[in-house]
C-alpha cells in the first residue's frame, strides 16, 4: 500500500488547493494532484513543496504537478512544475494540507467484546475500547477517547475528552489525563518512583511512591516514554507540552506549558521545568532544580544546576551557555597544537 | 481523586505519630491530619516534613497541621505549624509513614478467567493473574505474586515469591527472577543480546543467544527498561539491585548486589558491574569490563575502561576521576581566554 | 532450569564435531560433550572456546572435555581439555555450533482462538498468531511468520515471511516489515512522527504524519526500540540493519543495508545513515544530514554535520575525528596543569 493512500480522496486542482490556501497560482489551473510527494522525486500527480532553499535547483529541473513555494520565491528560471501556488508560509501550509487529507483518528464509538471494563468504571459518550484492552475499578474515560487496543487503565484513572491512548499504553492507578492527549504505543504513566532508603546493611528500602501523575490539556507522549509517578503530590505535564518517543520523567518533576523534548531527553526527580523550553534529545536534568521559562537546551547537553534567567541557550556537559560551548569547544579540537605551542614557549623561555 | 487518597484512613493525631516514630513533640498533641503535604504549601490537615534546610523559611511562614524535623532543627523563630515532632530522620521518619500508610500491593489471589495459564504451568498459593496475562508451558509462579494485566511469562520461567510484575511485562523463556522483585511496566527480560557474525559479503548472521537472565531477590526494574538473555550461561542482576527506568543490560553482563543504576544508563555486552555501586541516569558502559565495588558514576559519563579500585568517583566521555574532570572542565570553559594569552605569549616573546 | 537445556539434545562427540566445522582434533576423539561452557569454568561435559588470547592460561589450568581454538593456537603447554579443536576462526565455528543446536524460533502454524484476526486479513502459510494479539483488517502476513502473544498489528500492515514478532511488538498501520525479519518484545513501529507547527500563542498544532515505515528484509530490532513513521513518504530500515534495544530512528530517518546500531543511539528526522556503518551506544545524529557508508560513530558521541568522506571513525559531542578526539581529550586531562603553565609563562615574562 503507497503511503499516500492515507490521503484519502485527494483530488484537487491547483485553482482548489490556491482557494484552499489562500495562494497565488501560477501556471496550469486544472492540473490534479492525487499526493504529496518530494521536490527532487516529482511526477505526475505529485503535490510538492519548496521550503529549504538548497533545494532550489530540483523546481526548475524535476516534473511534479504542483509546486508549491513561499511568497518571497522568485523563480530565477521557468520551474517545472505544471502549476505553482505561492503561499505565506509553506510549512504551514502544508501541514495544514495534511491535518485536511490525513486520516485523523476518530472515535467509532466501539467497545470491544474482547475487552475488560470494570462495572464500576464509566465510560463517557462514543468511547472506543480497543481489543484486550483492561479498563480497572473506577476508572473514568471521557467522550470520545479512542483507548486502543492492549491498553491498561488503573484503578481510579481519569481521562478527559478526545483523548488517543495507542496500543500498550500503561497508565497506573489514580494517575489523571486531561482533554486532546495523545499517548503513543507503550507509553508508561504513574510507575513508581525511583525511590529507596539506604540502609546500613548497604541495602535499600522502598519509598512507598504514593503520589500520581497529572497530564494536562493537548499533551502529546511519544512511544515507549516513561512518565513515573510522585511520592507525594504529583508528577506533571502541562498543558499543551510535547514529549517525544524514550524519555524519562522521574517522580515530582513538572514539565511546563508547551515545552518541548525531543527523543531519549530525561528529567530526574523534583525538577521543573518552565514554559515555552525546548529541550534537544538525550539531554538529561539533575533533580531538584528550576529551570526557567524558553530555556534552550542543546542535545546530549547535561542541565547540572538550577537555571534563573530565561530564554537562556545551554549546551556541555555539565551544559555552560552555547555560545561559550562552541568556543570552547572550538579551542578543545586545537588542544594539541595548544600544548605543544605552551611547551615550546616555555622551552624558549628557559633557554632565553 | 486526590493523590492523597492512597494514604487510606490516614486520620492520625500528632501524638499518635509521635508515639509512632519515636519522635519528640511540641505544640498541639490532638491537631489531626489527613494527607502529607508540601513544606512550601502546607495548609490544615497537611502533615509537612522539614530535610533541606533551604526550606526552613516555610517552616516559620506557612501554616500546616504537623511539621516533621530532625533533631537538630533549632527553630530560629516559633514554628507556623500547630505541632512539631522532632526525629533522628526525617527521611526515613517520612518513608515509615509512607509505608505504614501507603497501599502496598497485595495479591488477591484470583486467576483471571481472561488470562492464558499453560495446563503444565505451576502457580504458588495465593498467586494473581491478570487480565489478557499468557503463562506459557512449563512456567512456575512463587507464593503471592502478582502478575498485572497484559504480562507474558515465557516457557520454563521461573518466578519467586512475592513478586509484582505490572502491566505489560514481558519475560522470555528460561528467565528466572527470584524472590520479591518488582518489575514496571513493559520492561523486557530476556530478549536476544546483539551479537551478530560479520560475514565476508558485508552482512550479518545472528548468534543465536541460547542462554537467558537470572534476577536474584528484591531486585526493582522501572518502566521500560530491558536485560538482555546471555549468548550462553546467564545475564545476571544481583539480589537488592535497583534500576531506574529505560536502562540498558546487554547480554552476559552483570550487575551486582544492592548496585543502583538511574534512568536511561546502558551496560553493555559482559560487563560485570560490582556491588553497591551507583550509576547516574544516561550513564554507559563499554563491554567486557570489570567495575570495582562502591564504584560511584556521574550521569552521562563514559566509562571505558575496567575500574580497579573500590570506591572511586568517575566523570566525563571517557570517565576519568570524578574531581579531575571538574578540574579540567573548570578550565575548559576558560580555554579561549587561555588560547588568547598563550597567542599573545608568542607574540610577545617573538617581540623581545 | 539449566540454560544449557535449550542445546536440545547436544550430544557430541569430539570427532563429530571436528567433523561438523571442519577443524583439526587432537587428543580424545569419542569424549562427549552436552552444554557450552566457559573456559574458566570448564567442567565433564562442557564444550569450551579459547578467543581471547588473555584467557589462554585457562586452557592449561582448567579441565573441560573439549577446547576449540584458533589454528593459530600454538599451545605453550599441555592444555588441561581431554580433546583440542583447532577452527579457522573460532567465533564462527561458535556461532555454527549455536546455530545447529540452539533453539530457534519455527512457526507452529498455530492461530491462537483467543486472538483477533480481522476477517479481511491475509494469513500466509504456516502462521502462527500468539494468545490476545490483534490483526486489523487489511493486514497481511507472510508465510511461516510469528506473531507471539499480545503483539499489535495495525490495518493494512505487510508483514513478510519468516519473520518473528515477539510479545508486545506494535505495529501501527500502514506500515511495511519484509522477510526474516526479527522485532523484539514492545518495540513499536510506526508511531506518529514528532512534527509540531509553533502558533504565535507560543503552543503547538500537530503536523499530521501520514507516512509510514518500510523495514526491508532480514533486519533485527531490539527490545522496546521506536521506528516513527515518516509525515510524508516513509522512514526506511534497509535490508540487513541491526539495531539493538531502546533506539529512536525518528521520523522520514534512514538506516542503511548492513548498518548495525548498539542500544539507546538517537537518529533524528530526515538522517540518512548510509551502508555498513557501525554506530555506538547513546550516540546521537542531528536532523536532515546525509552519513556516508562505513562511518563508525563511538558510543555517546553527537554527529551534528553531514559525513561526507566514507569509512572514517567518530567521536565527542559534536563528533570530530576519532584519533582527534583522542589527542584532545589526552590534553583535556592536563588541563588544569597547563593553566598553571601558561599563568607562570605569562608572570616570568611579566617579571623579565
């Protein structure tokens, strides 16, 4: 099956789509488009896009239907393409091409035969109950949540409105979802907290970890990410926050509204993070630090200290300010020719 | 529901908590309270706990029912809260509280008529299954252990007493984890280790990985994480071992006794990690190396080689001695002044 | 039970043997073997291999019934095994043993009543189809595939033949596995990619992923391992890739023919790894760069540039040359004492 069987039904002319996007058309009106497809791949019926520069040179050499491109774009030569649509901003744009033809997931309002829902629990209005999935005492979904198949919901769990739980999503007892969350497959809410008392025998004592988690509003939870619940009080996601696939959010940290971490990030205990961040992949978080709001953080960088101001760019590891990174860093691949430089002088030195 | 719902009929009065820890009280013997509570929020009925001392503030300006302390709290000013009970510890004042009220998880005994238990499978007393739970042929379940929904216990398994395994666990054939384990959810045990045969046209061919994982006693694995069965012999995790979510074990390596490992780290391939080790979160190890008892890892390092003595602090890619690396990072943040001077040392030395 | 019951049956002679891999015996021909052992360890019964030329002194102190060992193996002394094996290359000969006697996975066609396969679905010959695993409409699986329990496989997916799911695996739709492929427990495939538009209220709208993933033929991916699915087009794994458990090959991403990948690495969106590359734990690649073919990256290192030269080593954070890195970080070390250096250059040439 071509990918592009997703876009269901797509068959627009150009003069559609321009209408569609409020964009200037060039070229051929009633050419049709059945697909998005990439600038150097083309062909006919492709509807594609220029949005890097660098790939310029592919809208004058390679054939598609379509081409759609930023206002700002002056052809220096005829492009290829049979029509082009000038637009605001491409990307967005396109996507707001996809959110009309993607298949969006909605609810069927279907309860699985093979499926487990405690009598207790309450179901809202067209919520759909995957195949195997287990629904606990007390537990509260809302209209029309799509709980996929092989999903776990604890006792007591509340999710809101709308909400998508793919395929092995776990979410443990008393832990809350609020409204438009998307949790992919395998995602991990509410496991205890990594939390054990040294005792001096040299072994280590469970700390009961009797908090929850509470997800706001429109967070997305990529697949396999852990989020583990509080020892007292709650862990956190605000609303609006984006987390990607393998992270780590350990127990009574708080991740503000519409920050974002990329993949394989992780956050230990306590730590908060503000709002607005945007957090690069497999960088990590000491516990018990503030982190203030529209923080930058580089990937693989180590945040080792609480950081006040905000809208800061860090990087390193432990992580310093970019900028300083970067020259430092600069000089660190020249540290050879530096240590030999330091000798010399201080032979010359000597023999002076 | 509030988190502090899982403190079931926690309606205790300062001198009943005082009389529990062995604590000494002032103030207000018959002031009740219901939930734990932060220090920063306190508010009637909150039972708040002074550790860090940079919170000592709130304990003269935020109101709570009872403020736990140590002994060695020497209240500068009249405390806000209406009782005070002072400990040895207060760490471990709170995690016997904790205990004491915290629901700990408790088999009820009841096979899920929706589960899958092989007829040569055996059960121990006492032993739950849950919901869509496969037990394969061959498997044996200790007394009083809990297997979650959605759990797969592989053929000829082993498991001990007491054990929770949660929702989604998978192990594979011929694993064997011993006596109280806790295992979150979708953690994997026993999945092929990577070991794969170069072959002269470039790709290659699988090892087969016929041994498996041994998990001795009170050993704790977070959501998420996976250990990988031996090439042969066992993979082994230590009794009183425990690992933090999406860590890394690969085949044939070792953890040792009361070892704990924070989030994300990776042991890679027969690498053998002593006992009461700690292992900061994304830390790595490369194969086939041995690592001292009490060996102590800073998050994100590298270690690359085998550590010989005991008790040792490592940091950085690749580790070297925990305060030598702060040493030589504190200059490395000041490497392009010190290229500046070193440049201007040429010069002038070049001048005279 | 013994991991060594999984060599089913294994009970070999040494001249068997000899004669099964081609090797020159000395010593005992009709002593039998019956499990692989350390040569540590040894033992009546176990089959050792010498590999390691630091492990040679086992060979003349321990007994066991056979040692293989490389012909280059010149034997210092007697060695203590009452038979020699010399192999052109003993890891190989290892690996044909495992292979002949380990237990591999065959297919027992079995299509477990308690699962769901959607009516629409095509099952190859000789499926098997585990205990509460789903099959959406439209799927089609190959011929002698394993679908083990709980594994999760979406509509429209293509599964090859001979391919081996196991528990927990998820599929999501769309997506496309080849033949002999091998995915371990709780990987996902297909998952949603992580595109988000920022709004000028500072939150994010979904970019809808309407792609999917294409995992060529005799790929293996390890333990809770994410795959996303490409926005547009697909995020391909080529024929002969490895990966090992908890990676992130992030969306539109590509992992070339023959590239083998260890744990917990990070490919961001739109990376094209090229052929026979070797990638080392925790190592990360920024978005949108090509890597050339036979690039080797060592574990935790950041490839934050195109790789445009092939068959060269990286290392750091951002990655520069191997070798590079490694005369820097040797100065690194010393940091501290050529700070003091330069600062007693700089006052002797003060004081002249």
């Amino acid at each position: 099956m071509h990918p592009a069987d997703y876009l269901c039904a797509m068959q627009l002319t150009a003069k559609e789509i321009a209408r569609l996007l409020g964009g200037a058309l060039e070229g051929d009106g009633d050419v049709v488009v059945d697909r998005p497809g990439k600038i150097e791949e083309g062909g006919e019926g492709a509807l594609t896009f220029l949005g890097n520069p660098k790939y310029e040179v592919y809208a004058y050499s390679i054939r598609s239907s379509i081409l759609l491109a930023n206002k700002s774009f002056e052809p220096a030569k005829p492009v290829a393409a049979s029509a082009l649509i000038r637009v605001d901003d491409v990307y967005e744009a396109v996507r707001q091409l996809l959110e009309k033809f993607g298949a969006s997931e909605r609810s069927n309002g279907q309860v699985s035969e093979r499926s487990f829902v405690h009598p207790s629990a309450k179901l809202g209005l067209n919520v759909s109950v995957g195949t195997y999935t287990v629904i606990e005492e007390g537990a509260s979904i809302g209209n029309e949540t799509i709980l996929s198949p092989q999903v776990f919901i604890g006792k007591n769990v509340e999710i809101g409105n709308g909400c998508v739980l793919y395929p092995g999503v776990k979410v443990y007892h008393g832990c809350k979802i609020g409204d438009r969350c998307v949790l992919h497959a395998n995602v991990v809410v509410g496991g205890d907290g990594f939390g054990f008392a040294p005792q001096s025998d040299g072994s280590y004592r469970k700390i009961p970890q009797i908090g929850n988690v509470v997800i706001e509003d429109d967070v997305e939870i990529g697949a396999n990410t852990t989020v583990d619940r509080a020892t007292m009080n709650s862990t956190i996601i605000r609303t609006g926050a984006k987390l990607d696939n393998l992270i780590m959010v350990a127990h009574n940290a708080e991740v503000g509204e519409n920050t974002v971490i990329a993949a394989q990030a992780g956050i230990a205990g306590s730590t908060k993070i503000g709002r607005q961040c945007r957090i690069g992949g497999q960088a990590g978080f000491v516990g018990h630090i503030d982190v203030a709001d529209g923080t930058q953080v580089q990937a693989q960088s180590g945040i080792a200290a609480a950081i006040k101001e905000p809208n800061q760019a860090f990087y390193g590891s432990p992580a310093i300010a970019y900028k300083d990174y970067l020259k430092s860093y600069a000089v660190f691949k020249k540290l050879p020719d530096l240590y030999r430089k330091v000798n010399e002088l201080e032979k010359k030195l000597r023999d002076k």
